[in-house]
C-alpha cells in the first residue's frame, strides 16, 4: 500500500449501505481503506483500497490499523448501515483516533447493556428480560420460560440488525420457538423478550460532535406481516406533527446522551406509543435501510455521510442545514418463496418519473423467500418529488411494475401455494362471500392455447381489494398476461372448453400474480 499525502480513513464495510460514506469520503479527498469480511463485497473496488477482514475480528482490524498508521498514516475509522459500530470503538479507543469508549460502544450494540443505560436514566423503554443457554435449556437464571410482564411481547436477538430473528409472541408456546430463533442468530447466544409497544414507529439520524447532536431526518416507518416486523419502506420527512415531532426527537437525544455518545453519529427507532414516545433502539451509527445515505440526502439536500466522516477525522462537521424540503420515499418489493427464473420491468420501473434508484437483491437461479426480516426483500425503489403525494406514488408504482418470475416445479412454490397458515400471508384477504364463490366455481380445464378463458370472478374482480404491494385484481390480471404472454378473455359459461378456473383464482389469490403464472406455467408444462 502506497502512502499518501491525502488523509485517509478506514471505514467498515463494502456492502451497498457504505456506498454513501466511501463515495462521501472519496468526494471530500480522502484516502479510502475499506475493509469487509466478504472477498466479493459489491463495492470492494469503489475503495482506494480494499482488505478482506472479518470485520468481528477487533484485533485483526486493530492490527491492520496500526499497519496503516505505520505505512502512511490513519486519521480516522467508522462505519455506516452496519452493527459493527463496537469494532470502530474498539480500534479507534486503541490508536487514540476520536470516536467512542468501546464500553459505549457496547452499550449501543447489545440491547440488554442498552436497556439497562435507558433504564437507569428513567427513560421510557420497554420492561425486558434475557434468555441465554444453559447445558441446552432456555433459561433466564433459573426461572424457565417466565415473564415479568405479560403478552403480547417481542424477541429477538441481543446484539444483531435488520429484524434478524425477531418476532411478536403472543403465548407461551409461541415464545419458546421465537426464543430458539433469536439464540441462532445472536453471537452472544442471548435473547432480550421485551414487552411489545403499540404505536407508529420512527426512524431517526443524528451526527454528533463533541456532545452536540444534530438531527439528520425523522422518518415514518411502514411495517407489515406480523409477527414479523417487515419494513416496506420508509418515508422521509414524518407526515407527523411538529409537537408529535418534537417528543419524539427529544427522548432520541435524551437517549443518545444516556449511552454517553459523544461523537460520531447515532440511528434510533422510536415508538409514538399511547404512553408517549418509547426508545426502541438507538445505534452508535448512521442507519441502513437507504435511509441517511439516500432518502434524506434527496429530501433534505444535506449528506450525513460527510458530518459522520467529519466527527470520525476529529473534525466540526459542516453543511448539516436543509437547503429543500422535499419528500423521498423508499418501497420494498417482495416475492413468494421460489426460485427465481427471471425478474423483468426493471427498466419501466427505473424511468418512471422522479424514481432515482433501484436496488436488486435477488437474481435469476437464486432461491428467494418471503421475507421474514429486513434483508431478506427482493428489492428497493427510491423517489423523490417536491410533493409528498407525488413521491410516494412514484416509488409504490415503481414497485409495483417489478415482476419476479418463479421456475416450475418448485417444492417450496408448492408448499405456499397449498398452505392455509397465517404467515406467509395470502396476497388477498377475501371475506366470506367471495371465499364461497370461490368454493362453488368449476375446476380449470386448459391445453396448450395460445388463448385461455377464465371463468368470471365478479366478487372478487370488481371488489377493491389489493395484495400487499397495492396491486388491484385488474393490475394482478394484467401482470399475469404481462409474464406469460397469454391473452386471458372471460368465459360466457364455465363450460366452454379450456378455461381457467378454481384452482387458477385460488393460486391467484394466494400468491398473487406470481402464483397465477406459476399455475399457468405447471400446466402447460413450461419449466423454468
């Protein structure tokens, strides 16, 4: 590695989410290290240099890091839209480079040590209890299974992100699995059982410098399909009140300085509960979830990234002002567990107007599944407009135009499209009425045409109905002739030779267009 007259900053992570701060560092001359746990990390070559290190691994960071002290220097370290924030503390604590005590920095990334700092300052924060392993039983020092507080509660992980192993629980039964869960995907095999807080939930970033914190957006939230916690997407700024505003930001800054972080940058997520604003978690870093790196840059015109880098290098971070208020919106589109044969529209979605980006994660001959935390989504659609009416059907539209094609014949396909169960959730929900119509319809009879006849559906086609990405029956219709090229016209009777029937309307209104075109697909014999 050659050394550098340019001050340089190792930052944690090449994944998508540090895109924002490596490209901010690059734009405000500085020499990049990156380094990620991930030899392919997608933006490993956007770095001026690039070192594969778990990024778990503090003293393996901690050595490459006085490597580059030694080599030509380091003048500061961070990350971004990563749980790593304790791997930054840690080297940053060693080299004498600014940033947080390690102790802090394990404060806001292990949700017992955080909940006890937000307890001990009289915040409001939810009551908590910690499951661990012992000797292979589930226990919470020696009391098995027992809560403090009653049902509904949630589980999940102490020391991971993105809803990873997190869920509602509504009974005993149910918190043993959830349990389980968590422990598999937390490195500390610990569980934190919190009690579950009713209310509209928030995003908020602020970038901190010598104990003064600067909010950096304030975001609603859109969480869907219990007893996950699904983020569909985020829209920024709040279309809350100013004073709904102001308690919220005020117990985020309350929050901040009871976990003593005094400089760098902080995410939280707030509740706005019946017994007010209620801290659900608040990181020692910049959000993911394209929020600080995108959506708030768009409606704001100001770029945390750089206040973040500015507090990493010892520096007073600057242009934190909004010069506009505009809206951004960011939606998710998600698909039915399968594999994926193609996913097309991707161009007709990118240039609807005022959509800025679109982020693909999942691909052709990949498996996909419906999503049970938050990065496990097919993709993202960003917008930004002047109006917020305007930027929210940019981005749901987008979305929506996405098409995500599944191969056939497929075991896991199969298994949702015949399950009853309450999660995965059907596209439509149908009410009584409709679900007999349904029940009484004759059973498809199709060939090889180009032509197929469906046997009406009036109760649920002409009913405003639409499945979880906003799609009418008419816009689930059209996407099915839209993928398979086939022109469904309407039977007069139920008997006029090939037709698609019952069991055409039920993988319908089960998978949506998706398990429409499945059924289609295994018919005619069309494998994917």
């Amino acid at each position: 590695m050659m050394s550098s007259q340019k001050k340089r900053i190792l930052i944690l992570g090449a994944g998508v989410m540090q895109g924002p701060a490596i490209r901010s560092a690059k734009a405000m001359g500085l020499e990049t290290i990156v380094i990620d746990g991930d030899p392919n990390a997608p933006l490993k070559c956007e770095a001026d240099y690039f070192e594969e290190i778990d990024l778990k691994d503090i003293y393996k960071i901690e050595e490459f890091a006085k490597k580059l002290r030694a080599e030509g220097g380091l003048d500061g370290i961070m990350t971004a839209g990563t749980d790593f924030s304790a791997s930054v503390a840690f080297v940053s604590e060693q080299l004498g480079l600014p940033g947080l005590p390690y102790e802090t920095a394990l404060d806001a990334s292990d949700k017992e040590r955080m909940r006890k700092r937000f307890r001990e300052a009289g915040l409001p924060s939810p009551a908590f209890t910690v499951f661990t392993r012992n000797n292979g039983e589930i226990s919470d020092t020696g009391q098995f299974l027992t809560l403090p507080f009653p049902f509904p509660v949630v589980v999940k992980p102490v020391d991971n992100m993105g809803a990873r192993g997190c869920r509602k629980v509504n009974n005993n039964t149910e918190l043993r699995e959830a349990i389980e869960i968590a422990l598999q995907f937390s490195r500390s095999e610990k569980a934190i059982v919190e009690e579950y807080m009713e209310g509209p939930e928030f995003s908020v970033d602020a970038v901190i410098y010598q104990g003064d914190v600067t909010i950096c957006g304030l975001a609603d939230r859109h969480i869907f399909f219990p007893p996950y916690f699904i983020e569909m997407g985020h829209t920024m700024p709040t279309n809350f009140s100013t004073k709904e505003q102001d308690v919220i930001i005020e117990v985020f800054i309350r929050g901040i300085k009871a976990l003593e972080i005094n400089n760098g940058a902080a995410k939280g997520d707030i509740k706005l509960t019946s017994r007010g604003p209620m801290i659900g978690e608040i990181a020692a870093r910049l959000s993911g979830g394209y929020m600080s790196g995108w959506t708030y840059p768009y409606a704001s015109g100001v770029n945390p990234a750089e206040g973040a880098i500015a507090a990493a290098l010892g520096q007073k971070p600057a242009n934190l002002n909004p010069t506009r208020n505009w809206t951004s919106a960011e939606r998710a589109f998600i698909s039915i567990p399968g594999l994926v044969a193609s996913i097309v529209e991707l161009e007709t979605a990118r240039n609807i107007p005022h959509v800025k980006d679109l982020f693909l994660r999942a691909g052709s001959g990949q498996r996909i599944f419906f999503p049970t935390n938050n990065v496990s989504k097919a993709g993202n659609v960003i917008s930004a407009a002047p109006d917020r009416h305007t930027a929210i059907q940019a981005a749901e539209n987008a979305a929506k135009t996405v098409l995500i094609r599944l191969a056939t014949p497929d075991e896991a396909t199969e298994a949702f499209l015949t399950a009853n169960g309450e999660f995965p959730p059907s596209a439509y929900t149908m009410d009584s009425v409709q679900a007999e119509q349904l029940n009484q319809m004759a059973p498809s009879n199709i060939n090889l045409r180009r032509n197929l006849r469906i046997i009406p559906f009036p109760a649920f086609t002409e009913s405003d109905l639409v499945d979880y990405m906003g799609r009418s029956p008419e816009e689930t219709l059209k996407a099915v002739q839209k993928l398979t090229g086939i022109t469904l016209t309407e039977a007069k009777t139920d008997s006029q030779g090939p037709v698609l029937g019952r069991e055409f309307w039920v993988a319908l209104v089960r998978g949506g267009y998706q398990g429409a075109v499945y059924y289609i697909d295994k018919q005619l014999c069309r494998n994917y």
